[in-house]
C-alpha cells in the first residue's frame, strides 16, 4: 500500500528509502512518486542538463506520457534548445510545456531597464523563473528536481523528498545520491543525447547571460553567476 506523505511527514518516508541499488534508489522514489501522485499532481521542473538527461531516461521507463516543464526564459544558449529537440525526438510520448515568463525581454527592459540580469540578476530570476514555476506548481502537489547532493554546498542536505515552503509542497529529488561520474557513466552506456556545452567545461548550465564554463573540480556551479554573491536562481531557497 502507498503511503501518502503530507506537507509534514516528509523526511520521516524520505528516510525509508534505500539507496544501494543500480540507481541508488532512484528508480525506487520515481515509482513511488508516480503512484503517489495522479498525472495532474506532480510534474517535473527540468533544466535539461547532463542530471535531467537521467532522470527523463529513468522517468520514461516508469512513465513514458509524464509531464515535464521548462522554464524558458528566452535566454538559453542554442544548445538547450538543441537537446529539447533531441529529447522530444527520442522519448515522442512525453508531455514537454516551454513555460514562458509572463513579459517578454521587450517589456521586461521596458519596466526594469536593459539587461537587468546584471544590475539585479534576483529580480530578473523571479520574473523570468520563480513566478512561472510558481504559476506551474499552483495545482500541484509534488514537484521533481534533479537535484544532487555534491553539486554543491547549498545542497548537501537535500532528501529525496523535502517539505518545499517556497512553493507549498513536497520537492522530490531522486539523483541525491548521484556524482557526476555516475550521471555520464549512465548518459555513455544508455547513449542519451545531451547538451554539447557540457563538452566545454559548462557543467552547469543556465541563462546564457550567466553561465561561464567553469573549473574541472570542486563546485560544479560555479560557472553560475561567476563574480557575483549569487548561487541559486532561487527555485531552490526560501
Ligand atoms: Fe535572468 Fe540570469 Fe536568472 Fe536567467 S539566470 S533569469 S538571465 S538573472
């Protein structure tokens, strides 16, 4: 029987899920979530990247039509776009929406002034992605992330599942216990297409305005926002 998590019992089921199978326990928390949630209650909020690339591969195999949203801010490098392309081609049953920000770039230099991802990157991530994910999120109950825990500092902590109070729901994270070697490992032997920035040191891709390649190692984003106090485009903090 399925137990239902509420807003509160989060991290209670979140730790009853093991992590030393094939997927470390990824393929576990997707089944559970999709027979937690009906089609209309959960969706996947994906970046595209080398981690999404995994989880749509892992996600297809459990359900193939699931709903997956893009925030396209207008500012992707081609190469993302690229990579939509190629993941609509190759996974045809998947329900792809290219969420788009309620002002264009026209209106929003109009009202803000140009480029305002340099003079206010904050407020140009809440126009042109906090508030579409949070429009998209507004009936749902769950939300996936391909969140993973070494990507960072500010995500050591996450849990496969986690109360999200920005958003009023439960985040689900099935790649916590992912590296980055095992997320190429897993691209190379399924043979997935992924974004070809990925092969110019940009491990971490984002708004072409603010995303520069980036070291071989330590913080994998730190080619976001380089030179600046930013670190998350704030889908993922309070
Ligand atoms: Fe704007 Fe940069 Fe945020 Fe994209 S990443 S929404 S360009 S501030």
């Amino acid at each position: 029987m399925t137990v239902q998590i509420t807003y509160e019992n989060w991290r209670q089921i979140s730790e009853t899920f093991d992590h030393g199978d094939d997927t470390k326990g990824a393929s576990s928390i997707i089944d559970w979530a999709y027979s937690t949630y009906s089609e209309d209650e959960i969706v996947y909020a994906s970046s595209f990247g080398a981690e999404a690339i995994v989880l749509i591969d892992l996600i297809s195999q459990i359900k193939p039509d699931a709903r997956i949203v893009f925030l396209d801010t207008g500012l992707h490098f081609p190469e993302t776009y690229e990579v939509i392309d190629q993941i609509e081609a190759r996974f045809p049953l998947l329900r792809i929406e290219r969420k788009q920000p309620a002002l264009s770039l026209d209106e929003q230099a109009a009202q803000y002034g140009p480029d305002l991802w340099l003079r206010d990157p904050n407020q140009c991530c809440h126009i042109r992605k906090v508030i579409p994910l949070q429009e998209t999120l507004a009936q749902k109950k769950a939300w996936i992330s391909g969140l993973r825990r070494e990507q960072s500092p500010t995500r050591a902590n996450t849990e496969f599942i986690n109360k999200d109070d920005k958003f009023m729901n439960v985040k689900i994270c099935p790649l916590i216990h992912w590296t980055w070697e095992d997320v190429w490992a897993y691209i190379k032997e399924r043979d997935l297409p992924y974004n070809k920035l990925h092969d110019h040191h940009y491990p971490s891709i984002g708004c072409r305005p603010c995303t520069q390649p980036a070291g071989t190692d330590g913080d994998s984003r730190e080619g976001r926002w380089m030179g600046s106090s930013k670190t998350e485009c704030g889908l993922h903090t309070r």
